[in-house]
C-alpha cells in the first residue's frame, strides 16, 4: 500500500520559514503528480503547489514567490519550502500524489497531515 509520511509542521513567527518533506514509500516516478495542499477549519483542502512528473512547478496565488515544491527521485521525497510566512499560511498541510491509471481514472495517496501555524 501506497503510504506519504509528512513532517517538518510546527508554530513559527510572520515572516518566518518552514521545510515540509513528505516521505513516498514508492517512487516518485510512479506517480504523474505530486502536490500540496492545506486545509482550514471550515473550508475544503485546497491546492498550494504542485508538479508533474514532466513539467514546471505550479503555486496558488497566495503562496507563489514564496513557497517552492521539489523533488527529490532518489529520496522519494516531496518538500514544501516555506519563506515569509503570514498568518493566512496556517492550516494542515497535506501531501499528495496521484498515479494516473491507463483507462483515465486516477488514484489518489494522502498524507497523515501536518500542522503548520503561523503566530507572533
């Protein structure tokens, strides 16, 4: 089974920065996305940033400039670098990886979440 172990949440300052790392327990190149995402109480899981197993990274408005998504193929990781944080960053961030199945369908891997919050 398809397992993602996430770390590296915590409390941190505005303006401060955090790393997530998210752990693959198969490699990344099984899977055509990977990505993160956070979720506030009250409101569905929303999309920070991802990437494609080809192609450029992708950020939510919110984030872009600030956070950087990569990989690492030998690590089986995905990092979630976290600049100049505001309190709107806080929230559980998951990670998540998606294998696209030949008929078209796709299989969806959840993290356990992470709890980043952002607080003077």
């Amino acid at each position: 089974q398809v397992q993602l172990v996430e770390s590296g949440g915590g409390l941190v300052q505005p303006g401060g920065s955090l790393r997530l790392s998210c752990a693959l327990s198969e490699s990344i190149f099984g899977f055509n996305v990977v990505a993160w995402y956070r979720q506030v109480p009250g409101n569905q899981r929303q999309l920070v940033a991802s990437r494609q197993r080809f192609g450029s990274p992708k950020y939510s408005d919110s984030v872009q400039g600030r956070f950087t998504i990569s990989r690492d193929n030998a690590k089986n990781t995905v990092d979630l670098q976290m600049n100049s944080l505001k309190p709107g960053d806080t929230g559980v961030y998951y990670c998540n990886a998606e294998r696209m199945m030949p008929s078209g369908s796709s299989l969806n891997y959840w993290g356990q979440g992470t709890q980043v919050t952002v607080s003077s």
